[in-house]
C-alpha cells in the first residue's frame, strides 16, 4: 500500500486524555483510521531523518523484537537496526 497526500482525509496528532505518549491518527478518504503510536512514529521519523541526511545510506531496516535488557521505562518491543547491506551508496 501506497498512501498519498490526497488519500489523506484528515490527520490528528494529540495526546489523548488519560495518556503520556503521542498519538498520530490518519483518517483517509476511503474511511479507514489508522492510529500510531509515538514510538512507531519515533522509529519511523529516526529512519527517515538517517535516510534522508546520511550522505551515503540508501536504504534503512529496522527489525522488530523483544528486547529483555533494556533502559528503564522502555517497552520490551523494539524496533532496531537490522543489517544494512548492501545500502551504502558506491
């Protein structure tokens, strides 16, 4: 799926009541809502930005999984680097 400016009805950032963490909410014209969370928008933003301004990486992976040691108040589902080959530009 591919989605477009024009596919986007409505987009809502927000904090809801009763919550910590950011929520991003996209209504798009054919009445589906998807709803993401602020560290999916995090990872997201985090692989765009090295994509966008490294003047060598193509191409980012991120890999989802459990993380068991991990820094306080962090969620044990993370999204981390996976293995970048074959993305550096020649």
């Amino acid at each position: 799926m591919v989605l477009k400016n024009e596919d986007i009805r409505e987009l809502f950032a927000e904090i809801p009541e009763g919550h910590k963490h950011l929520r991003i909410t996209m209504l798009l014209e054919d009445g589906r809502e998807f709803t993401f969370q602020e560290a999916t928008m995090a990872n997201l933003v985090r692989a765009y930005i090295t994509v966008k301004t490294h003047p060598a990486i193509t191409r980012v992976k991120l890999k989802g999984g459990r993380i068991g040691n991990r820094k306080e108040g962090y969620a044990e589902w993370q999204l981390v680097e996976a293995n970048h080959e074959g993305v550096l530009r020649a």
